[in-house]
C-alpha cells in the first residue's frame, strides 16, 4: 500500500473520529474500522435535505471564537445551504485552487467578477492572488456601480491579465463588448487567463469562449459547503484534490459505488474540513470520474455533467445537461448563439437557441440533424437577444453616491 493511501486512510479515520463528537452524525455512524478507501461505504449518506433541517447556528461544530466567516450557497436548487469556516477551513479552500497549473505572478492584474455577497469564490480568489503577490481588482458581478460597459472599461485602462468570473459573465462580457464596438482581442492585450467557476461547462462552450475571448480557460469546480474540489491541468482537464477530499460516484438509484467512466451522483467526504465536516455528501451533481490524463497528475479526472436535477430521461436513459450542451455550442455561432434554454419534458426535450435566421425554417431541420441525442427534440429558433437581452444590459443605470449638499451661485 502506497504512501498516499496510508496517509488519505489515516485522513479519513481522523474526520470519522471527529464526526462522533457531532450531534448531528452521533447515532449515525456505525462502530466499524476503515481499513481502506473502499470501507467507506458502510459509512451512511449525508443529503442535503438532511442538513437543512439544522438551523445556521446548529452548522457551528466548534467554538464560535475559531470562526471566521460565513457564506451561503446560491440557493438556486432549494433554500441555501450555511457554511461556516474557520480561518484554517478558508485557507484550505485556497489550497484548493492553487492546484490548478495557472501560475499568478506578482505583476498580474486580477479582475474579480464573482458577487462577493455572502458566496465564496470571489474571497478565496481574492486571497489567491494576495498570496502570490499581485493585485487584485475587486469588481463582483454585475451591479449598478459595476454595469458591463464599466468593467470593459476596466479590463482595457487597467491592463488586466486574469478575469475571474461565471462563464456566463465572460459570454456576456463579450457579447456587449461586440455590440458596443469593443475588439476584445485588440483592446485587451494583457489578458492571458479566464478563471470560471460556479457553472458547468462542457468542452464546446469552453472552446467558443476560448475562441471569442483568444486566451485559455481554466475551470474550477466546488460547491460553497465542501471548498473547491477540482482545478484544471495543463490538458484542460479538472482533477481531483484527493489531498482534501475523498471522492465516490454512487449510481442513481440503488446508490452503489461506480468506476471510472460511469455517470453518477457525486459524493464528497471532506477530509481537512475543520466546522462540519461533510461524510459522504450528496453534492446534487453528476458526474464521473476517469483516469489517464497525460499531465502527468495521477488524480483521477471530474467531469462535471451538472446538476442533478437537470437531466432528461428517455427509455430508461439519462441524458445531461452537459451531454446536451455539447451538442449546441459544437453548432455554428449562426445557428445557435451563446445564449439557450433546455425545457425537458417527458416525452422529448426542447432547446431554445438565437439564430441568425431564426425565420428560415429550413435550418430547423439541419439543426435538429447535427444535434446527435438518442432522444425526440424539438427547437425553437428566435432572433438575436431573443434570448438573453443584451441591450439592456448596456443601458443599466449607474449607481450614484446621495448627495447632501448643493452650492448655488
């Protein structure tokens, strides 16, 4: 048995030892010794309905003079989750995003647009690049005093070399930059990075956003609760970050342990996590694991398929939100922009794409074509900004300051 293994199984007796002092896992966990990664299995399932029926201050496991911040998830799938860290908990999420290959030297100029309200990234971010020496420029997402046009702005007079944000940001950001006349090729020389976080991206969305943007994208993946699970290699791949983390694939329904190669709901077990530490935590995710990158990082590869709850299910098979996007952004920019919508029903699913000839109905059939899903699919074509309204994005208004005192001559 290898070094690594003795210490992730010692990691994991650890957390274990500690859980038994929680209220919360007390009479949950079995008497039994784990001798190995595998034995974790007879260790129960931790979901998130499960936590919410603790109130915020029932998530304090240690004395509330450790703590050192809070946060909350989106709450885009059910009510938010609380998260409280202790300042050893916060370093370890920075930790987590240093294992990307992205290297921050100390004269980057690093433009922060994840919100900074109550969610985490753009804290550990912000303190990423603190530690390697550069500056930070700390900008959150869009806001009134922060609109678009103000951030293009920032990006070219500030000479920025990292941009930090949703991928969804960054296709926004493009897309007004087009329509106000920005070149972002030409007028952002200094940037040479895309950090995205906080959504699923499936190879063809990061190609098109590589291609509109003209430097490389560099994914990270984690959820407010656990930290940052996976960071991007040199291959573009997400690895693991198994020194924090042990890392299982549970089928669907019978919730069994899958191998590499098989799409199934991902389960985290936190092992440097000090509050609330998380025993096979169902994430809400799909996902699976593979082996082989050729980056030469021997921890196994995440591919994130999105969240659980968006999937269609046709003949018994399951289709996900990634597989399905795949198949959109692979389509011409003409036929299918960078903004879409999935509804699925039971029968078929049906994709909203903005097409540059959304009248012309003999695309629709070309389109249905190209998009290979082993399900029926309908599409439905409209105009650009039909979609996503991109106009009024430029025309937000800006936030002014109160003014208490006003001198007439």
């Amino acid at each position: 048995m290898g070094e690594n293994n003795i210490s992730g199984i010692e990691s994991l007796n650890s957390v274990i030892s500690r859980m038994k002092a929680i209220p919360f896992y007390k009479r949950r966990i079995p008497a039994v010794s784990i001798n190995s990664k595998e034995d974790i299995v007879c260790m129960p399932i931790t979901l998130k309905s499960d936590l919410r029926k603790l109130s915020a201050l029932e998530m304090i496991t240690v004395s509330k003079a450790l703590l050192y911040e809070y946060h909350e998830s989106s709450g885009t799938v059910g009510e938010p989750m609380s998260t409280w860290l202790t300042e050893n908990d916060f370093n370890a999420y920075v930790n987590q995003l240093e294992e990307t290959c992205l290297e921050i030297h100390e004269d980057d100029i690093v433009l922060i647009r994840f919100p900074y309200s109550i969610s985490v990234p753009a804290h550990i971010f912000t303190e990423l690049v603190k530690r390697k020496g550069a500056c930070v420029v700390p900008v959150s997402k869009a806001t009134k005093i922060a609109p678009y046009t103000r951030v293009l702005n920032l990006l070219g007079k500030l000479e920025v070399s990292i941009l930090c944000c949703l991928p969804y940001e960054a296709f926004l950001l493009s897309d007004i930059a087009k329509k106000t006349g920005v070149d972002i090729k030409r007028e952002f020389k200094k940037l040479r990075a895309i950090c995205s976080a906080g959504e699923m991206m499936s190879e063809s969305r990061k190609r098109r956003l590589e291609e509109a943007w003209g430097v490389p994208v560099y994914e990270f993946y984690g959820t407010t609760e656990t930290g940052n699970l996976a960071a991007s290699c040199k291959m573009g791949n997400l690895h693991c970050s198994e020194k924090h983390f042990c890392f299982e694939v549970l089928d669907f329904e019978r919730r069994e342990r899958l191998g590499f190669n098989r799409k199934g709901l991902l389960h985290i077990t936190t092992l440097s996590k000090e509050n609330f530490p998380l025993l096979r935590y169902d994430v809400g995710d799909i996902a699976e694991l593979r082996e082989g990158c050729g980056c030469g990082n021997k921890s196994p590869m995440l591919c994130h398929h999105g969240r659980g709850s968006n999937k269609a299910v046709y003949k018994g098979k399951i289709i996900t939100h990634r597989e399905i996007e795949e198949q959109i952004m692979s389509l011409p920019q003409e036929l299918a922009g960078n903004f879409y919508k999935i509804i699925s029903k039971k029968e078929e699913i049906e994709i909203h794409l903005e097409a540059g000839k959304h009248e012309d109905k003999s695309i629709l059939k070309e389109i249905e074509s190209r998009i290979g899903l082993d399900i029926p699919l309908k599409v439905k074509l409209f105009p650009k900004e039909g979609i996503q309204n991109i106009s009024s994005l430029i025309e937000c208004e800006s936030y002014d300051k109160p003014s208490y005192f006003i001198t007439i001559t």
